[in-house]
C-alpha cells in the first residue's frame, strides 16, 4: 500500500464533493482514476461510508468558518 498516495487521495475525497459522489458510485473506479494502486484502491474503497461523509461535513463547516473570518462576504451567515 502506498501511503502517501492514500492520504492525498483521502485528502482531496474529504474536500472535493464531485469527487466523493464518484467515490460513493464507484469506489474503485474513483480509487483507480486518482492514480492509486489496485492494493490501495481496494483500501480506499473499504473506507466507512458514514465517516467519510461526517468528516466532509465537519471540514466543509471548518472551511467556511475561516473564509468567514478572512472577509469573505458571500459566505457570511446573515
């Protein structure tokens, strides 16, 4: 397994909505097209669904909260 790899893939999964509903139809096939191996795809693909989806979530809000508070005006909350 290359792990390397597999955190930057998991990396750009957590951050990157196009990407993660690839993921969730086709795991391999996502795994695949970002350039993993076949031994690391099968890992990746095992990934827990629901995590996955809880930390997207939690680093979307995180994302957004700090754009907030750099002035970025069309993502402030009215």
């Amino acid at each position: 397994m290359n792990a390397a790899a597999l955190e930057r893939f998991l990396a750009r999964l957590y951050a990157d909505a196009a990407l993660r509903r690839a993921f969730l139809e086709q795991p391999l096939a996502a795994a695949r097209a970002a350039g993993l191996d076949e031994r690391t795809a099968g890992e990746a693909a095992r990934i827990d669904r629901e995590g996955l989806a809880y930390a997207a979530a939690s680093y979307e809000g995180k994302r957004a909260s700090h754009a907030r508070k750099r002035g970025a005006p069309w993502l402030r909350r009215s």
